[in-house]
C-alpha cells in the first residue's frame, strides 16, 4: 500500500502507467510535463510532476523545470480524482483544477490523460 502524495506512491503510479498498454499507446513518444501544485493536504503542500518523453512516463515528487503545463488542486480535488470519485474534466469545469501553460498540447494528450486514470486505478493507496 502506498500513502497518497508520497515517494512511494510516485514510484507505484510510474510503474502503473509503464505497465499500462492503454496508457502507453496513448502517450506513445510524446514529450509532454505537467506540473501538480496541491495544497490543504495533511502534510502540507505537496508539488509533483509527470515527464514522459521517447515512451517512457515517470511520475517525481518536486518540481519539473520548464513544464508544458501546470495544475493547481486542493488535496480534497486531487483525492477524489484518484479515488474516480471526480474525472478532471468535471474538476476543470467547476473550477476545482487551476491549469495554466500550453492548453493545447495538454488538449491533444487528453487519452493519456484519461489512460492515467484506468493505469492506476489498480493501485492499493492508503489516504
């Protein structure tokens, strides 16, 4: 078991999407980082970030120089979203998800995206 927001936790979602063939297929060889602001959570801020690059994908606790993207969410937003409580279309329309860089190739990466939530779905995280 994995605690939510932590180095091990990371490790698990990179391992996730790297055995993930839906995930996978989706990101292809793209090159795409987005940078996870979340606040409000029991150990604070917590900053994270996603880099896939030449079809490997690999979730690191920190900060990412140079994202394509970055998304600011509460803890309670990002809970639910991996828990499929909330989709991140739903948590963007409301207002829940802050996103700010390079919309339009985070828009053309959006079945990776949705391939993120079927990989790590199967990870046993405690919150």
């Amino acid at each position: 078991m994995s605690k939510f927001l932590t180095a091990d936790w990371a490790q698990a979602v990179t391992d996730a999407l790297g055995n993930h063939e839906g995930f996978k297929n989706a990101i292809g060889t793209a090159t795409l980082s987005i940078q996870f602001h979340t606040e409000g959570g029991p150990e604070g801020e917590v900053n994270y970030y996603l880099a896939a690059r030449d079809g490997s994908a690999a979730v690191s606790l920190g900060e990412i120089e140079g994202a394509d993207v970055t998304v600011k969410q509460s803890y309670d937003t990002a809970m639910a979203i991996s828990k499929g409580e909330m989709n991140t279309q739903t948590a963007f329309m409301t207002g829940k998800l802050k996103v700010s860089g390079n919309l339009a190739k985070l828009m053309q990466h959006q079945s990776a995206i949705q391939q993120w939530g079927a990989a790590v779905g199967v990870i046993d995280i405690e919150y």
